[in-house]
C-alpha cells in the first residue's frame, strides 16, 4: 500500500513550485521528449496507459485525445483545458496538486497541447484558489521566461464562484464569458468545445499524470495496475477521521484501509455511521460496506462512485436528515437553473426535507421524497441533477428508520444534540432575491 | 448539390422516412406523433435541451433523451409517450415539476386558452397536485417596459426570450438574473426593454409570463377572430394576424411568411394598430369655416363639395400621394383625377423604377448570403426593421456583412466598385446588395452596378432597394395605369389633393400647399391638416381595406379588412365621386385590382394574391445603365448634414403612448475625426445650428461617417438646413 | 492604468474578447469593492457588450457582489465536511462577536459575513476565508482574535 506516490513524487523533499527545483528531478524533460515525437505518438503513450481522468467520471484520456479534431481537419484551432474548478464537497486534491507540483501540471498541460496541435491553454481555476493561482501564475510565468511555453499562449482564467463550472461544457460556456450553464450534448468538447472548436479538457490530476507517463512510458503506467484503472489516486480524506487530509496511494485501497490505517479511524470514541466514497454526490455507504476498494469499478459494483476520491467519514453524532438536507441545500444553490427537474425538483426536496427535519412531516412525504427523486434521476440536462438526488436517496434508502423516527416522534431523534444540529446553508444569502415572501 | 441522404426512423412503431439531420421533433411530426416542447423553437438558434418536456426513450441510450437536441439518424427507435412508460412518466414528471411554482392562475391568465402549458397540462399533467408547500412569489405583473408585463411567478424559465434577445433580435437587453430557483427574467436594473422588436417575446412565451399591456385583459381566446392580413407601416410588409374583438382590433401577431418576415415582427407594426382608436381620428367629412375652425359635413354635402372643389380647378391640380395606399384606392384615385379630369400632375411619395426586378430574390435570401454589402445612409433597422434581423441571421450564418461608410459619395456605390470590395463582390458566391437610404432613385443605380457584376445570371446573388414607404412601388404602378401622360405642375395651382397622412406631413407638400388656392385633404386625422385644408374627407388605415400592397422584394401581398373603418372607406366616395365625372370606377378592390393587373402586373387575378404571397419571377432589365446620375450632394459650410426618418415616427406611432419610449434619443452622431476637431466629446450635448436654427442633441460618435457630416433623426432635425454647424 | 486600459490587457489574451468578461468584473470588484449599475455600464462599454449581458453574468456568481459589502470579507465554509467537525459552532461564533449574521455587514460597513459552500479545504476543517486568505483549520475561541485583527488592520 505504502507505493510510491506519482503526481506529488518529490513534493516532499523539494520545493517544486520552483522551476529550478523542478528541473533538477528532471522536470519538463518529458515535454522535451513529447515535442520530439509525432503527436499521434504521444497519444498512443497516453492510450496505453489507460489513464482514465481523476475528476469524476473516469473516462479514459487517450480516447478523449484521439477523438479531438486536428486543426487542418476542424478548420478551426484546438484548445486545451485544464478543468482546475475543483468544487465537489469533500474534494481538494487538485489545490494541493497546484500549489505543491504547478509544473508537473503545467508540463502535462503542454504535452496535451502537442498531442492536439493546440496553441492555447486555458487553466480555469475556481475563484476561490487564490493562493493557488498565484503559485501557478507564478509557475507559468517562470516558465515562459524559460522559454518552455514555445509557441503556446497559456492564460491561467479564475472563476467566480459556481460548482456548476466543474461540469465541463459549463466551464466552457463560463471561459466563453456567459453563464456557467451546461450545455447539451453531444457535440462533446473533443468535437465542439471552446468557441465552437475542438477541446480537450481534463481534470488537474489527470493532467499532472502525463508527464509521468511520457518519462516512463505508457507501458510502465498500465503494469502499475489494478487492470482497468491503473496508477495512483489522491485521496481526499476528511470529516470525523483523526488524520485527514491528501493521500496519494494506489487505487484500490480498500476505505478501511485508509480510514483507519491512514486516517487513524473515528476520534473521540465515536461509531462510524457512514462514508461518502467519492465528494458529497454520489450515493452513501454503510459501516458494513468498509472493505470496499476505493477504485472506479469496484466501487460502482457496490452502487456508488468514486467519484473524484473524496472520502468523507461520518460519525454516529450525525442525523442523516440534516445531512441530507445541508446536501440538498447545496445542490439547490448550486443548480444553475437552466433544466427544470434539477432547478424545480432541488427546491422541493429542500422544502421537503425541511419538513420531515422539524417533525411536520407524515408517511406520505417520506415516498414523496423518494418519487421526487425518481423523477430528477436521469431526466436533468447534466450530472447535476443525478448528484441531488444520489446522495439524499441512498440517506432515505440505507437510513430509512432514522428518517422514519423523525415522523413517528414528529421532530428530529437527535433531540438537538446532532453535531450538523442547525447547520447554516448559503443558499438564502448569496443571491440577491427578486423573490418576496407569499 | 446531391439530394440530401434520406434515413429511416421508426417512432412508436411508425417508420418515417426524412432527410438526414431532420429534428427529432420534426421527424416524430412527419410520423403524425407530437412530441410536446416548451423551450424548442428552431428559430432561435441550436436546441438548449432546458425545459426536459420532450424525453422521449430512444433505443440503445442508458436514460431518456431530450428529443429537441437530436436529429433523424438511420435506423433510430424511437418511443414517445404514447408507447414507452419511461417516456410517459418522465413528460409527467416535468410538467408537475414546471407546475410546482406556476400560480395555476389561468382564468384570470391572458394566455389561457392559447397557453401550451394548459394544453400539455391538460393533455399530459397530472390530475392533482403533491406540492403542499409555500410556492416561490414574486411581485407582479413587473413593466418590463411599456408595452410588455412580466409575470414572474406564471414564468416556467424556458429561456426563449432571453434566447430572442441574445441571438435573434442581438439587443441583449432581456436576461436570466441570479442562479438555480432563485433565477428570473430580467432587464438591466428593471430599466425598459426598449429594442425595435421587443414585442416577439411575447409570442414566444409559452406561457402566460410575458403579456402585452396593450391586450391585458382585452379578450379570450374564444371570443376573438384572427384576420390573415400584411402589415403597412413599412415596406417589408409582415404577414400578421389582426386579432379583433367586437369589431375592434385587439393584438397583432406575427403570421410567419418565411421568405418574408420569417414569423417576426416589428413593435411598429406589433403595438402600432392604436392610431385606429386615436382622439384626433376624423369620423366625418370637414370644411374650413374660418382661422382654424372647421364644421362637419354630410357626406352629400361633402361630395358636393369636393365635386366643386374638382371643377373650379379646370384641370389644375396636383395630386400628392403617401405610398400607404392600396394599389386599388391610388389606381380609383388616379382614374378620377386623371380619366376624369386629365388632372396628370402627380407628386409620388419616392422614386421607383422596375430596374432592381432583375435582380429580384426573396428577403429570406439574405440569411443565405455568403457576402452581403449594405450601401446608403440610413440604418436598415429604420427603414425595413425586418431587413435587420435577416443580415443578423446572414452575420451568425457566418456571412460578411459589409457597410459601406455613412456619407459616402453615391451612398457608398463608389467604393463598391473600388477594386478590393469590387473584387470580393465578383468572386464570392451568393452576394447582395441592399440600398438603405435617400438618393437611391428607386434602386435603378443599384441595378446597374448589380448588371456590372453579372447578378442576374448569378444564383443566389441580388439587389434590394429599401422603400420609404410601404407601396410606394404599387401607387406609382396604380398611377401610370390610369392613363401613361406627362405633366410639370400647373401654374398656379387650382387644387392641391393631399392623399393619406404621411403626404400631409412631407414639408415638400406643405410647400405646395402654401402656393395651391384649394387643398382637398384625405386624411385619417385632424392635426397633420388642419387648418390648411380646405376640405377634409375621413382616411382609413391598412387595417381597414382589402386591397394589395407591393413590398421591398416587389411581392404583391393583400391585405385584409380586419375591422370595418368608422366612416365609409376611400373606394365607397371616390366611386360615387368619379360618377359626377362620368367616370366608370367600381368600389370593390377585387375589380380595380383587375384593371391595374391587365396594365402593371401579366394580368394577375386577385384570387391568386393569396394569403401567403409567392415572389414573381425576374424581369430582365430593359437596358443597362438606367437611372441617371446621383443627385449632386449640396455644397455649403460646416457639416453636411444627413437625416433619416427613424423606424417609430409617423402619424400612427405619434398616436401611440406606449411607444413613445422607442422614439429616437436626441442625438446626433459624428465621425470621431470631426469630433476632436470641433472639440465635442461623446455623450455630451452640442448646440447644431443652421438657418438661424438651434437644436440641442447628444453627440454619440460613429466610426461609419465619412468626415463632414453629422447624422441626425429627422424629428429632431426640423428647422435644419442641409449643412450644420456644431459646438460643445 | 484605468479600468478600461486594465480590461483592454486582459482581452488581448483571448482569442474571443467575451471571454474577459470574469476577468474584468472580478477587476472592477477589486477597485469599487462590488459591482453598481454605474461599474456593470463601464466594464461593458471596455468590453462592447450590454450592462444586462454584464449582470446577468456577474449574478450568476457567488463571487461577485451586486450589493456593497464591507471593508473585510469573512466567510465560513458550513459544508458536509466543515460542518461535521464544527463549522457552525466557528460561524455563530463569528455571529456573536461581529453582531450580525450570515449574509450581514456590521453597522460600521467594516466587516461582511458570509456562510460558504465547500471552500476545498476539507482537510484542515472548518475553514474559514478572510478576505480570500484560507485560515485552516478555525476553532470557535480563535474568532475573536481573528476579528481584532481585522477591526485593527
């Protein structure tokens, strides 16, 4: 388990926010080499790698790159983005990737560019980063004093605050200069992205991988196993867990394994009640589920995501109604308005979620909740919607009596005593309401 | 061009056969299956998939699909609602989430009774609701301007009127404010939506969240009759419904001729049908009974008068036409004045000449364009609003759209023939020219630049000539029929007849009139002219007659009475009229069109100019080069100055209090060089002075004027001669 | 360098001008402290597009103010992981000590609060953003030393 880690290699030992310190364990060399093969070359390397991108969905990265339209194919330039919004709960790998290895990331953002004959990088950091924008800022600037950016213009865009923005073409429509709502799809960005052209986008762990690829070679990478999934994974651990934080281990550690044997297991003496395997999203996971490996596809046989590898432990001080409804909360805040289940069936849940937390709640509402559900999952424009209804369903479904005691006792169990007891959401303050009260 | 490939789709068990790249929604149409929609509309650009109401379950997908996004590809399967129970379920599920927060206010909704979501509710909604909590409220009906109401709570957030905004109409004034639930319509800090075609949104609505202020509360659905008729405040000539109740027009909606108007629509001609019911509309027939008063006649009385007023001219008359009549009332007119009374002198409301009918295309041809070359010195947006939004479409399509410079020598015909432009106009495929502005001379000097590069044997490539008026073509086509003599004006003149409102307010008539013994007035109101006429006998308007009008593309297209006028029509006097004469003159449109056709139009029948009026074919020009020289530009000192009569203006938009906010701001736009020299800064108001003259107007630069001339809205240039002084 | 020399520098980067658009109203943030009408009018002259393109955009945004906020921003992430280890304790602590609450600005115009959604710190939770300065992790009996500070500064 205790593998060597990848993406953060060197990180410990030295300052590789500095290009000189980059360069002396042989940074951007792998660019030096990318740029002296056929581009076609670069994405076989990638291709047999079997990289699939660290931001969500796991799609493999060398299939991305091959279907992004040549320049004199597209009539049109190609694009690379860095998809650097990292905004899922529980997510913060890619700030710790940015502010630790900027030019590890940077070097794959070039090698990308190579691979498609892009002359443009667009990094699109969320807003809040700042600290981290400025290492990177810093990081690009260093290396265009070096002369390392060649031919290439690589602007590193903030955003302003929108979880919608991770969902690729919303970051694009955002870049564009509009409204971060998504977009249909297809075309998908490889075909029609930034300004209508073709685009690869991928996430900043995904993108800090492909230098290593390039040094060691496409085989190397997929020998690191398991199978399908190859490589390292940063682990986002946090909640009710002695030591949380980032870990960069092998994928398929098992969430045992890196809740207690990392993380140092629930502190205080308290039960574990549940673990989120993958950002705030996708569907919870029982105590009795904790020998599940943490990769793509054993987690989704056990019907939940890996998602973007945030591991968030919940103790037995939680009420799952609350928790349900603080995730609710978010994803209404969140919903860009755009499609009509996710704006309208969001609001609904909060409403009724509210109710069933202050005991006003009958039977009905709780098959309520579950047909709200049914009928956001998979009818909403983007993921956006899946992920409202992912969390609060598997609450209700796997927690079903502590739901059902806040009917039957007409208020919440916890007695006040939750440790998410009256947790405040920005939802009700951040947008400046044209909505009056009835 | 190959066919294009033609794939097999089978919906609901259905195959349907369609060209490859057919809208789902379109091909599940052509299979007889409606697939509900509320923010599809294909005019507004790519699908956005928002609104979710048309899943429909396709084969080999994971999940429902969003139908508006796809297209037909061979060998679909497709499952609606009516065979799938996925598809049923989840158009149940978004009609009861769009019903969430919709007040279900529909007796009191205009919309109701035309409103899809009740049609779809009805059809597929459920029949209760679960919803037992607060509802989202907002305050309402919020003025988005005058003309239009917002009502936030019936908005179902469908996005096709910001969608019109951003990207048909390009005005970006109508938004989506704030996020998620909390988002709403918007304009920029509640400040009017004040745009030429702002009033489209409203018909977009598919609900009842946009309404017209004009037809709030006016009439239900069920009580009201939609007149198929054309619009005739402007050359272009939008096909429109008239919605009347209770003989009175309510609303006018745009009726879609897609060569035309594509389905929009101008707030000119959207609000512009109040002048009807105007405080100053003459009912009866007037004479002059001294200084400023005037006593109303009988109609006997009043042809007897005019009957004097026509003899004791002997044959000295000049009649001044408006370019707003049909071709039917200028052609009972003429065969009057000019069978009856060889009273020949004519003075016409704008050139015209048949020599752009080489070159004819429909306006529909612009958005196909791969070069389009705007000459003249007016905005296209005043002169033929349409015309704007379809090099809009031309522009998105990825067209040039090349304006030529405001000033320009021969209005920029010049520089057209200048080797670069000249070059690009030869070599490109599809290329236009469109004349907006004075000084064209009916297009005849456009025509033969349009010969020089061979446009008539190019497919694709044509010439428009944008009219001032709405059929100025067909009254001087009507005119020439009645009889083909030439006359100068008499001196002096006997008898000035002033035909129709827009004539009584040209100054070059007023001019006339000062120098005429007698003015004969037809006019539909009292203050364009009183007190110079000395009888005045009740006009109608376009939405009165039957009759036909010829547009820009010189299509004919007939107008329809919506509603009986308040006094009888032109064509009921001017019959009787004409019988004092010995004149032969039928009072029906029908039989007067016919007479006109066997002259001006092959002998057209009046039954063929139907409701969706086909484009003629092209005329071969009868020689090069016709239409003299340009008129010389006047020499003087200062600025030249340019005007143009802006799109809300005229007799009927000065009726109109609602639109009144649309009139053009007070400006006067120079070319940045003549502002840094005269030392005016933008933004700022400058004195303009000629003739003893000041106005006050904001200056506003603009990098399209030649040096040398300043550019001004005529309404705010009365009293100015044709060169100008300007100063901070 | 004006506002609108700042947003010219910046659109030159783009391949299309409208993608400045973030860039330059997070820049007339910086320099107004938030976006008025009169601030939404300029950036969207710099950048030829309509003031309702500019709010419609800059209200989308979580980062970008409509209103006046105070001198200092001080925001508390409540989400899942800050608030399981005590997010809401650190806010109402913030509440307490600065007299108003989430979403408020003190009477003095010194100090706005806000609550915040996953500020990606959950690692060192509950995090809180002074002025877009990550202080991580913040217990409740730190408030008020954090509050002097910026009532000092």
């Amino acid at each position: 388990m205790a593998a060597e880690p990848l993406v953060l290699a060197g990180a410990d030992e030295r300052d590789l926010a500095r290009l000189d310190e980059y360069r002396a364990i042989g940074g951007y060399t792998a660019l030096e080499k990318a740029r002296a093969m056929d581009p076609r070359a670069v994405i076989e390397e990638i291709s047999t790698a079997t990289l699939r991108g660290r931001g969500g969905a796991g799609f493999p990265m060398g299939r991305k790159l091959s279907l992004v339209q040549r320049p004199e194919q597209a009539g049109k330039p190609t694009y690379v983005v860095a998809n650097a919004d990292e905004s899922e709960p529980g997510s913060f790998k890619d700030r710790e990737i940015m502010r630790r290895v900027p030019h590890r990331f940077i070097e794959g953002c070039l090698i990308s560019a190579h691979a498609i004959a892009a002359k443009h990088v667009f990094i699109y950091i969320r807003g809040e980063y700042l600290a981290e924008f400025e290492v990177l800022k810093r990081a690009a600037d260093e290396a265009r004093d070096a002369g390392l950016l060649g031919d290439v213009t690589l602007v590193v865009h903030r955003g302003a605050g929108a979880y919608i923005c991770g969902e690729e073409s919303a970051l694009l429509e955002s870049l564009e200069g509009k409204r971060g709502q998504p977009r249909p799809r297809p075309p998908f960005p490889p075909v029609s992205g930034l300004y209508a052209s073709p685009t690869l986008i991928n996430n900043v762990q995904t993108l800090a991988t492909v230098p290593i690829i390039l040094e060691h070679g496409g085989q190397w990478y997929a020998d690191l196993g398991p199978e399908r999934s190859p490589g390292t994974v940063v682990y986002s651990l946090s909640g009710n867990v002695a030591r949380p934080g980032n870990y960069e281990l092998p994928l398929g550690t098992t969430l045992r394994e890196l809740i207690y044997d990392v993380g140092g297991g629930v502190p205080g003496g308290r039960q574990l009640k549940a673990i989120i395997p993958g950002g705030s999203s996708v569907p919870v996971f029982t105590p009795d589920e904790i020998d599940t490996p943490a990769d793509f596809d054993s987690i989704q046989a056990a019907g939940s995501f890996l998602g973007s590898a945030a591991v968030i432990v919940v103790d037995d001080r939680a009420c799952m109604v609350q928790l349900g409804l603080r995730a609710e909360k978010f994803y209404m805040h969140e919903s860009c308005g755009k499609c009509t289940p996710c704006r309208e069936g969001t609001r609904w849940l909060v409403q009724l979620l509210e109710k069933i937390e202050e005991g006003h709640a009958g039977q009905a509402d709780l098959d309520l909740v579950i047909s709200v559900c049914d009928r956001i999952l998979g009818k909403s424009l983007c993921a956006l919607g899946d992920f409202a209804v992912w969390c609060v369903s598997s609450y209700l479904e796997k927690y079903r009596d502590e739901f059902q005691r806040h009917v039957d006792e007409g208020g919440c169990p916890f007695g006040g005593e939750s440790s998410l007891e009256g947790v405040f959401a920005p939802v009700d303050t951040h947008a400046r309401p044209a909505e009056v009260p009835a | 061009m190959s066919a294009p490939e033609v794939v097999t789709v089978a919906i609901d068990g259905r195959e349907v056969q369609v060209p490859k790249g057919t809208g789902l929604v379109e091909t599940a149409l052509a299979a007889g299956i409606e697939i509900p929609v509320f923010c599809y509309e294909p005019r507004l650009g790519p699908a956005i998939g928002a609104c979710r109401m048309c899943l429909v379950e396709v084969e080999g997908a994971p999940k429902v699909q969003a139908a508006c996004v796809l297209t037909a590809q061979d060998g679909m399967v497709v499952h609606t609602a009516q065979s799938s129970a996925e598809a049923a379920e989840s158009q149940n599920a978004m009609l009861e989430f769009i019903l969430v927060n919709h007040p279900l206010d529909c007796p009191v909704c205009d919309k109701g009774g035309e409103c899809p979501l009740q049609d779809l509710t009805f059809r597929w909604g459920p029949g209760a609701s679960r919803l037992t909590l607060p509802k989202r409220t907002f305050e309402k009906p919020i003025p988005i301007s005058p003309t239009i109401a917002l009502d936030r709570e019936r908005c179902i957030l469908c996005y096709r009127c910001t969608r019109f905004s951003e990207s048909v109409a390009e005005d970006g004034q109508l938004i989506a404010r704030n996020r998620g639930a909390q988002s709403v319509i918007a304009t920029f800090e509640d400040e009017p939506y004040r745009a030429p075609f702002s009033g489209n949104v409203i018909e977009l609505c598919p609900v009842g969240a946009l309404t017209s202020t004009q037809y709030r509360f006016e009439a239900r659905p069920w009580e009201i009759q939609n007149v198929p008729t054309v619009c005739g405040l402007c050359p272009v000539g939008c096909n429109v419904h008239a919605t009347t109740r209770e003989g009175k027009v309510k609303r006018i909606l745009a009726r879609n001729h897609p060569e035309v108007d594509g389905g929009w629509l101008c707030d000119k001609g959207r609000f512009g049908f109040t002048h009807l019911r105007a405080d100053d509309r003459i009912l009866d027939p007037l004479r002059r009974s001294g200084p400023r008063r005037y006593e109303e006649l009988s109609w006997d009385e009043a042809l007897d008068e005019a009957e004097g007023l026509l003899r004791a001219a002997q044959g000295k008359i000049v009649t001044a036409l408006s370019g707003s009549e049909t071709v039917e009332e200028a052609y009972a007119l003429a065969k009057l004045l000019r069978r009856g009374l060889g009273a020949h002198s004519a003075l016409l409301p704008e050139d015209v000449s048949p020599a752009l009918d080489a070159f004819r295309l429909p306006l529909s041809a612009i958005a196909e364009a791969q070069l389009v070359v705007v000459l003249g010195d007016d905005p296209v947006a005043e002169r033929a609003p349409i015309v704007d939004l379809w090099l809009r479409a031309a522009r998105r399509a990825g067209a040039e759209v090349v304006t030529t410079e405001i000033g320009a020598p021969e209005g920029g015909l010049a520089s057209a023939r200048e080797d670069d432009l000249g070059a690009r106009l030869r070599a490109a495929e599809r290329t236009l020219l469109i004349w907006s502005g004075p000084g064209g001379q009916g297009g005849a000097p456009l025509a033969s630049l349009a010969a020089e590069l061979g446009f008539a044997e190019r497919p694709g490539c044509g010439a428009f000539y944008l009219p001032e008026t709405a059929n100025g073509r067909g009254v001087a086509d009507a005119w020439s029929a009645a009889a083909d003599e030439d006359e100068g004006n008499p001196e002096p003149i006997g008898l000035l007849v002033v035909s129709g409102d827009e004539a009584a307010a040209n100054p070059d008539v007023r001019a006339l009139a000062e120098q005429a013994e007698r003015v004969l007035a037809i006019s539909m109101f009292r203050r364009p002219v009183a007190p110079w006429a000395h009888l005045v006998l009740p006009g109608t308007s376009y939405l009165e007659r039957d009759g036909t009008y010829v547009n820009v593309e010189g299509r004919l297209q007939r107008l329809r009475r919506a509603v009986l006028p308040p006094c009888p029509d032109e064509l009921a006097w001017l019959a009787k009229l004409a019988g004092r004469f010995g004149v032969e003159l039928s009072p029906y449109p029908s039989q007067l069109f016919e007479e006109v056709s066997a002259v001006a139009y092959d002998g057209l029948a009046y039954g063929v100019v139907g409701e969706q009026a086909p484009l003629p074919g092209r005329v071969p020009m009868r020689e090069a080069g016709e239409g003299g020289p340009a008129p010389r530009k006047p020499a003087g000192k200062g600025l030249r100055l340019v005007t143009y009569r802006p799109l809300f203006s005229g007799p009927a938009v000065e009726r109109i209090p609602e639109l009144q906010f649309q009139r053009p701001e007070a400006e006067v736009e120079l070319s940045p060089q003549d502002a840094r020299r005269l030392k005016v800064e933008a933004g700022r108001t400058v004195s303009v002075r000629s003739n003893g003259t000041s106005v006050q107007l904001r200056a506003r630069l603009n990098g399209k004027l030649v040096r040398g001339v300043a550019r001004v809205a005529a309404e705010h240039a009365r009293g100015l001669g044709t060169h100008v002084d300007v100063a901070p | 360098m004006t506002l609108a020399e700042q947003i010219q520098d910046v659109a030159a980067q783009y391949p299309e001008r409208l993608s400045a658009l973030l860039p330059a109203l997070r820049l007339a943030q910086e320099r107004d402290g938030w976006l008025s009408p009169e601030t939404l009018r300029e950036v969207a002259d710099a950048l030829n597009v309509t003031p309702a393109h500019c709010q419609a955009v800059a209200s989308f945004y979580d980062m970008l103010h409509l209103e006046p906020v105070g001198r200092h921003l001080v925001e508390v992430c409540t989400n899942i992981s800050c608030a399981l280890v005590g997010a809401q304790q650190v806010l109402e602590a913030f509440e307490n000590q600065l007299g108003v609450k989430a979403g408020e600005t003190t009477a003095d115009g010194e100090v706005t609060l806000r609550a915040l959604e996953c500020a990606g710190g959950c690692g060192l939770a509950p995090v809180v953003v002074v002025d877009h300065g990550y202080r991580e992790p913040v217990r409740p009996e730190e408030v008020p030393g954090i509050v002097e500070e910026l009532r000092g500064g």
